[in-house]
C-alpha cells in the first residue's frame, strides 16, 4: 500500500510513511471488509459513512506539514484510522465524531491499541473544539459548502487547516494558513467526501 499507493505518487513526508507503515488498517473496517483494507479506494463502515481512500489519508496528513510537538483536531473520527495515523506523528490529537456509534466504537479501538494521546467527543466538529485551541493543524474528513470560520479561529498563527470545500458530492481539497491572522489559501486537488453536517456544514 505505502509503495504503490502513496510513494509511487509523490508523498515524501517521512513521519507519514512510517505512520502508514506502522497502523494496521485492517483493524479500522468491518471484519467482513478486512481483505480490502489495504486497496485503492475508500470503503464503508457503517452509518453511512466511510474510511478514506489511504492516498487520500497520507496526501491530507502531509499537507498539514506536522512536527512532533504539535497539536491537532480532526473533524470526523469515522473509523479512527485517520486519527492513529496523526497520533503516530504528533503530541496531541483531538477528534470529534457527530455520530455517536462511530465515535463509540473508534474511541474504544482506540483505547485498545494503546493511545494516549488521542481524545474522542461526540458533537458538532463545525464549531471546532475551542477548550483545546489553538491547534498546529486541523484535518476536516468530510466536505464543507466552505470554510467554517471557528474553525479558522482556533488554528494557531502558523497553522494550517486541510478541508475539503464544494458541493455535496465534489470538492476541491484546500489549505487555508493562518498567516498574520489571515487566510491563504491554496487549492490542491478535486475529492469526493460525505458531506460535513453542523452549523457551518450541511444542513441535512
Ligand atoms: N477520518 C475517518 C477515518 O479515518 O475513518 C473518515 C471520516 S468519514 C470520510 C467523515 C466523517 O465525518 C463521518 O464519520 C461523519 O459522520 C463525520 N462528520 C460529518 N459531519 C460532522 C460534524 N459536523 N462533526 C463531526 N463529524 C462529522
């Protein structure tokens, strides 16, 4: 998976690889999906939703350009997978999972396998986590109609948020970096994500 899928198409990022390299995906689907836990596309996990394609994973985490000592919220718990991954190369991860099975069952993975370092909440993750701001970088799994803006107020002077921002189906993966207060943004690449729900999301 680490060569084919995510080397082989230009993510360099080290402390990614060995993330990729070190979590066992197969932990993160449904039992019955477990063969395919390691392909090239995105699969289900109940609840409607899904674990991200694993390029897609490691091409978010690289752009978040992470250091050990950061702090990170992830907006969209899902599987947990993707959490693992940011817990693997930074001090802290927050997430939060408006699904309250899907946050149960990560949380309790999670725990499992032994992470101290991660810490799940059921809620709106529009409306970010503002008791644990600011944070280094902040990865939305779900597409936004556009840039929810508490979200942009809890990221850290320096820190880069990683959303994917359009319509219901298509997006446009974008980082925005808080820069002086202000956003930069920069346009990465066409995805296709669940829709983000809350306040700044979705409204159904
Ligand atoms: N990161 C996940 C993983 O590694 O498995 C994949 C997440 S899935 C593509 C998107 C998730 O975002 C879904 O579990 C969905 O319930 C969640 N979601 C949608 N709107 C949300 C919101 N406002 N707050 C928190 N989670 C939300």
């Amino acid at each position: 998976m680490v060569e084919e899928q995510v080397k082989s198409r230009g993510i360099c990022d080290e402390n990614v690889i060995q993330a990729m390299l070190k979590v066992e995906r197969h932990l993160f689907v449904p039992k019955r999906l477990q063969d395919e836990a390691y392909e090239d596309y995105p699969l289900q996990i109940g609840e409607s939703q899904t674990i991200s394609q694993p390029y897609m994973v490691a091409a978010m985490t690289a752009e978040l350009e992470l250091s050990p000592e950061d702090k990170v919220l992830e907006i969209g718990t899902g599987s947990g997978y993707q959490s693992a991954i940011l817990a693997e190369i930074v001090s802290e991860v927050f997430t939060i999972e408006w699904i309250d099975m899907l946050a149960k069952r990560a949380k309790l993975l999670l725990e499992e396998l032994d992470y101290k370092n991660i810490f799940v909440e059921i809620g709106d993750g529009s409306l970010g986590w503002q008791g644990n701001a600011p944070y280094d970088g902040i990865l939305v799994t779900s597409g936004a109609p556009e840039m929810p803006e508490l979200l942009f107020e809890q990221l850290r002077e320096n820190g880069r948020l990683v959303i994917p921002i359009g319509g219901r189906i298509v997006q446009t993966l974008t980082k925005i970096t808080k820069i002086k207060g202000k956003s930069h943004k920069k346009q990465l690449f066409d995805c296709m994500f669940v829709p983000l729900l809350g306040v700044y999301g979705w409204k159904n």
